[in-house]
C-alpha cells in the first residue's frame, strides 16, 4: 500500500522535475531586457490575470533567464498547463500554456454495488470530480479508489476501465467501465495462539463466518473490511470480559486464492493470564453520595475481571449521577494490575462535573408531526434538573410511537451558562400511512385474504384510522377503528371502533364440508386505557354487539345436512339473533424488548368481561409470558393462558356456544387439527370448543445453523398442554356415538418448529408429535402458517 502511495507520488512529481530541468529551454535563450508588454497566448478558461500572478516581473521591470525558469516551474506547480513556454519577442514577454482539459462528465457502467451519487462524492474527495482539471495521475488515484470501495465489500475480482471522450471547449468525459465480480467468500477462518478458548468458541464471537447451510441467506461467509474490523473488537472484548486484561492480538492476516474467490483469515492472538478482582474502590468527588454509589458496584473482589460488568458499573454510577441534574458527569474505572498474584485492583474515579437544569426542549425535523405530539412524550421538564432517567425514557417512548426512522435525542450546553443545557430533539419522518394488500396460507384456515388502510398519524395529529378486511375459508371480518392516544393530557387514549365477522365453525363429518349455519357478528366498541406506569396500562370498554344464525337447517336427519345439535339447542334457548353489551376491565404490563422476537423481558395480561342483555355471562381471562435469555443466542420462552367463562342469573342458560373458546393446532397445542380440543357435536362431530381452556407452551429459540446473528430466522423446540372443557351443567359431549374417547382431557404434545420474519409476513412451521393422543382425537403432525404471528 505504501510503495503504491510513494508511486503516485512519484508520477506527480515527474512533471515538476522535468520543468525544473528543462526550464532553460523551454525559455528562449535572451540576454535580460526591460520588459514592454506582457501577451499570454494559449488560454481557454484560465483567467489570464491568473498567469500575471505567478510571473515575477511587471512591466517596466528587467527580465532575466533565472526568472523565466522560475516562473514555468511555479506555472507546472499549478496544475492547470501540460505545457509553458517562455520566450521573448523584442522587449515584449510571451508566455504560451497548453491548457489541461477539465472533466465534464462522470458516469459509471456495469456498477450495481454502489450508489451512482456516494460514488462520484467519494472520488470528489480525492480531487477527481467534475469541473477539476483532468490529470493522468488524478485518474489513477480515482480508480485505485473505486478499487479500494470495491475491496472493502469482499469483491476482489473487480475491473475498472477508464474511458476518457474529448469533447469541445477542452473538456473530455471520463466514464468508468466496471466489472465487479462476485464476492469473495471466506474459506477458512484460523487462530494462532489461542489456550484459553477453542477457535470454534471464537468463530461463535464472530460475525463473518466460513461457508454453511444458510450462508446464502444470511451473507455471513462473504468478506468484508467493516466486518472484520467488528470480529477483532468481538474477539477482544470476549478476552477482556473473561479477565484477559493484557490480550493483544496482531492485525489479522487476509490472504486471497489465486482465483480472488477465497479468502483466508488467520488471527494471532496473545492471550496473557486472567486476571481476578481485587478490592474495588470508588474515588473523586462522591459528592457525600458514597452510600448511594456503593451498592452500585455489583462487581465484587475475588470475581472474574470483566470489562463488560466493568463499564456497567461505570455506566449505573454515571445514569444515577445524570438523575441528580449532573449531565456531563465523567465515571472512569481504573484497573491496578498485579503481574506476580494475576489481581487487578479497581477503582472508579468520578468527577460530577456541574449541575444543570434544562433550559429549553426544541423539536426539530418534524415536517407533519405537531409538536405536541413530541413534547407530551416528554418525560424531562423545561425549567426542572437535567435528569438522564427521563431523558432516556422520553425518548424510548418516542421512538415506540413509530412515526419517525430516525431519532436523535442530544444535551447541549448553554454558551456562557455553565449550569443550563438545552435539550434538542431531531427526527426524520417516515410514512404512516400504509395500505396492505395480503396472501396468507395456514393449516387449519387454508387460503387467508386480507387487505387494509391505516394512517398512524393522521394529519401529524398522532391519531390513528385503520380499515382492515380479512377473509379465510371460515373467517371473514372487517373493523374500522379509530385511536385518540392522548384523549386526555394525562395519557388516556380512547378507541372506537365498528366491525363485522362471520364465523362458519369447523366440520368434521365425513363429506368434509362445513356446517349448514354460520354465526354473524356486528358490534360498536369503545375502550379507553389509562397508563399507570412506563409499562402498565388499565384498560375499560364497553362493546354493543349483534349476534345472528344463519343458513340454520334444524333437526337430526342427517340426509338433511342440519345444524350441530349445540347450535340448534342455542337457537331454541336464545333465539337466532341476540343482543349483547359486553363490559370489559383488564390490566397489562408490557416489558418484552421487541415484540416481534423477544429476547428478554415479560408480558402480562389481566382482564374480565361481563355480557348483558340477551347473552348473559362473564369471563375471566388471564396470560403470562416470560422470555428468559441463555447467552446471546439462546431464549427460552413461557407461556400461560387461561380463560374461564359462565352464565348467569336465575334461569341457568347454558353457556352460549358461539361465545366458546378454541384451542389446537399453531398458537396453542401444536400436534393436534386447528380448533380440535374439547366437547364434539353429538350430532356431527363439530367441534364446539368450550367455556374453559388452559393453555401452557415451553418453547427454546435457537439460532438457525449459519444465522447466529439473525433474530428474524430462528428454530426451536417446544412442548405443549392444553385442555378444553366446560364450565356449566352440559358436561364434554363426545361427539356421534361417543366415538371420541376422551375430548376434555389434558393434550400433550412435543416437537420442532421453524420461525421466520419472511417477507410475505411472519412463518411458523411445526413437526409436532401428541404425546397422548386418544381415539377420535385428530391429530396434524406438520402444521405451518403464513401472515400472522405466533
């Protein structure tokens, strides 16, 4: 790389000394003469007054030999000539230039790696863009540029061709002719020096990796400088969380095949002895604070040394000090090391700095989004202590509100007010407004359509409109709602909301169809929730709802095709239409790190409705799940659902059957039909489902073989219960003729599954196998559903 730079140095240079050398006689030999006049001949673009400047005589002056030979080498020197002559005529000075073209036009073919304008930028900053003076040697550094952009990404085949056009006025374009290859992959990864940890729990730290079963998904086999330079800092900072402290490790070797399609990385490391804590002390200005910042030192003596837990450490002394109005306090850990015993004294020095308040909150970048929508996110005040606790929370509550791809929440001090700061919010938009259009495939509901219109911040108000339609084999529905996060200053929100479903329950009678009724549902909700916390919510509503029969065919000849006998049995204790308004209270803790794949964290749902008016009832539903992380790649998942319903008043009505639970196939007990578990028709077979359903799920997310680093792509293993019964006097019918052996009992099923944020929408692909299946039960091994998540 070295000797490449001195080269081009070199070419630069070659000009200037030959100008030197040959000065003399490029300026007509002359005996010195008082100048006359001054013509300069050969200019297109130069100002001529720029020539002026660079010569060291006026008129009137004497000239001499020596001048002349100055002034052509301070000529050359500027880059603007490819040649300078100097001679003169009488008493009359000629200087004759021949100017360099200037580039016009810069274009690149066969490019597809890079984006034309970031490109012609990068080679701006290099002194080769357009309106410079075109120079061979400026050319050569702009294609050992393109090489190097191209080298960075692992594309080691690459060929640039410069093709230089002339054009008028002196111009020329300068198209570049490219051929980029393919990316070189890494073929071998090796470490050298390595004691302590085997080279495969090293690659495990890394993201770039050898070929593997994935790799043509995930890209982690393809070279590249960026990642690389991350794997180092990876493989350092896994050494120095293990007590490492004097690991050192060379500049990894990257050697290429012949045919540039292979790279071969090797690591020499220096591994050291790991070192254990010592005491661990605080120091500095504590501020009278030592008995607050002691128990933040988590760390303690005779522990490995860590320079993860380390700077944690520093970090929960630094948030608890920014709390107090200390925005720029400085926390810096210390290690005193120990070479004989392999101990590491630690001390923490703090300096707090100055106490501030904030001064002022400023929003900017918001183009649509009302300013208050923003500031009532704030969690910080104007005029109050700077504290970081608020800071971070107000900006982790913008951030979920989703209306903004970009977010940047930055502390400025106040010139010339050491003790006030400003606080300045920037944000870039992005579009709320979405319509979706949308093919799902499941198991149990085959081909599933829907399609949609939402606007998440409707005229930058921060409200949300949605219109949503959905369409399966046995489900139709579609809701328009409409959410007020902020109904009330303090946070209430309030949601109305209009929807209609239509339900044809599942049949599984020989002929396969379904049954001859469907149950039609249209209702008008209104639901308020009142934030409690950062992470609770209480919610309350009250839903009006209009329950319809249709298409029933009453009676028991089965030539007929009539009704699941629980359907005809509601039909004649109900009515075919019936009204309901249905009271709901409920509570839910939401502290999950990414709702889409957690990692860590919790949720928890409480709620409760009460129906009136025709369908009497109340029901009491309840769901704990828990993500627990084993190691950076592993999660161990829990989850609990139960839901407990019963009529009630005087005349002891069964439970409505269109108000049953379901529970089967994915989502719940895996191994078993969709909606199979609990009571059967006694008449067809239907499955009816149930006023009581418990559910519990053990799921172990691993990373995929070859995406380690890819959250959305991960399979795991899963063990499943359920149960599905009733809560009144109609016992579990077991469907016709009691053919099912044992349809209320406790399911158990175990398997494997695969999980995917694909583009068409989350997948979820099962092999579950029931654990004690019973006759009648029907059962479906491989299960797999597109368009939904889990």
């Amino acid at each position: 790389m070295s000797s490449l730079r001195n080269s081009r140095l070199i070419k630069r240079a070659i000009p200037m000394v030959l100008a030197a050398l040959l000065a003399p006689a490029m300026a007509a030999a002359f005996t010195p003469f008082v100048v006359q006049d001054i013509q300069v001949q050969g200019v297109e673009r130069v100002d001529p007054g720029t020539i002026f400047t660079y010569l060291p005589v006026k008129v009137g002056q004497t000239f001499t030999e020596a001048e002349a030979a100055t002034a052509i080498q301070k000529l050359y020197s500027t880059g603007f000539f490819s040649d300078v002559k100097i001679d003169a005529r009488g008493n009359v000075l000629v200087v004759s230039v021949a100017e360099r073209p200037t580039i016009a036009a810069i274009t690149f073919n066969g490019m597809r790696e890079f984006d034309a304008k970031a490109l012609t930028k990068s080679l701006a900053q290099v002194g080769f863009g357009q309106g410079r003076v075109f120079d061979q040697a400026m050319l050569d550094r702009a294609v050992f540029e393109l090489k190097q952009q191209y080298l960075a990404k692992g594309k080691y085949g690459v060929q640039v061709n410069p093709v230089i056009t002339p054009l008028p006025r002196n111009r020329v374009g300068v198209s570049f002719d490219i051929f980029e290859g393919g990316v070189a992959t890494i073929e071998r990864i090796d470490f050298i020096g390595n004691k302590a940890f085997s080279a495969g729990t090293l690659e495990d730290q890394m993201e770039l990796t050898t070929g593997g079963m994935m790799t043509w998904y995930t890209g982690t086999d393809k070279y590249s400088r960026e990642k690389l330079e991350g794997d180092v800092e990876r493989i350092r900072s896994y050494y120095l969380n293990n007590g490492y402290l004097e690991f050192s490790m060379e500049p990894p070797q990257v050697t290429i095949s012949p045919d540039r399609k292979h790279i071969y990385l090797t690591f020499s490391l220096h591994e050291g002895e790991p070192y254990t804590l010592g005491q661990v002390d605080l120091a500095g200005d504590l501020l009278g604070l030592q008995d607050n910042l002691q128990p933040l030192l988590t760390i303690k003596e005779g522990e490995t040394f860590s320079a993860e837990k380390t700077n944690a450490v520093a970090k929960s002394i630094n948030d608890y000090l920014g709390s107090l109005g200390y925005a720029f306090a400085n926390v810096n850990p210390s290690p005193s090391l120990d070479r004989d015993t392999h101990v590491a004294q630690l001390t923490f020095y703090v300096d707090p700095g100055r106490r501030v308040y904030v001064r002022r909150i400023n929003v900017g970048g918001n183009t649509r989004t009302r300013d208050e929508v923003v500031r009532r996110e704030m969690r910080q005040q104007e005029a109050a202590w700077y504290d970081s606790s608020s800071i971070q929370a107000s900006k982790e509550r913008i951030d979920r509100l989703g209306y903004f791809s970009e977010l940047d929440v930055k502390t400025d001090p106040i010139p010339g007010s050491p003790d006030e700061v400003d606080v300045n919010i920037n944000v870039k938009e992005k579009p709320t407004g979405m319509i979706n259009l949308g093919v799902g495939y499941g198991t149990t509901d085959k081909l599933m359509l829907s399609a949609g219109i939402s606007q998440d911040n409707a005229f930058g108000s921060g409200n949300s409109l949605a219109l949503n339609i959905n369409t399966s084999k046995t489900n139709r529905a579609a809701i328009i709602s409409h959410t007020n996060p902020y109904w009330t200053q303090d946070g209430i929100s309030k949601t109305t909301s209009i929807y209609y479903r239509r339900l044809t329950p599942y049949d599984v009678s020989d002929s396969g169809s379904l049954g001859w009724y469907s149950n039609e549902s249209m209702g008008l909700g209104l639901n308020f929730g009142v934030p409690i916390s950062e992470v609770d919510r209480v919610f309350a509503g009250f839903t009006l709802e209009r329950n319809s029969l249709r298409d029933m065919v009453m009676g028991t000849n089965l030539d007929n095709n009539p009704a699941p006998l629980a359907y005809q049995n509601f039909v004649r204790e109900y009515g075919e239409t019936t009204n309901a308004g249905i009271f709901s209270i409920g509570w839910a803790k939401d502290t999950r790190d990414n709702a889409m794949a957690p990692h860590k964290g919790g949720y928890t749902r409480l709620a409760a409705d009460i129906s009136t008016l025709d369908l009497r009832y109340y029901k009491l539903s309840g769901q704990q799940q828990y993500f627990l992380p084993l190691g950076r790649a592993f999660t161990l998942a829990l989850n609990g659902q139960v839901d407990w319903a019963k009529t009630y008043g005087g005349d002891s009505k069964p439970f409505p059957v269109i108000k049953n639970m379901y529970a089967g196939g994915i989502g719940s007990v895996r191994g078993y039909e969709g909606a199979s578990l609990g009571p059967r028709d006694t008449l067809t077979d239907t499955f009816l489902g149930g006023s009581r359903r418990i559910v519990g799920n053990v799921q172990l997310y691993m990373p995929f073989p070859g995406a380690s680093r890819d959250r959305t792509l991960r399979w795991f293993l899963f063990s499943d219960v359920g149960q599905v019964t009733t809560t009144d006097n109609s016992g579990c019918p077991q469907g016709q003729d009691n053919r099912v052996a044992d349809p209320c009992g406790w399911k158990y099923s175990a398997g494997i599954g695969l999980s995917w944020e694909s583009p068409l929408g989350p997948l979820q692909l099962s092999v579950a196998r029931p654990l004690n299946s019973k006759e009648g039960d029907q059962k479906q091994m491989f299960q797999f559903q597109i368009g939904t998540g889990f």
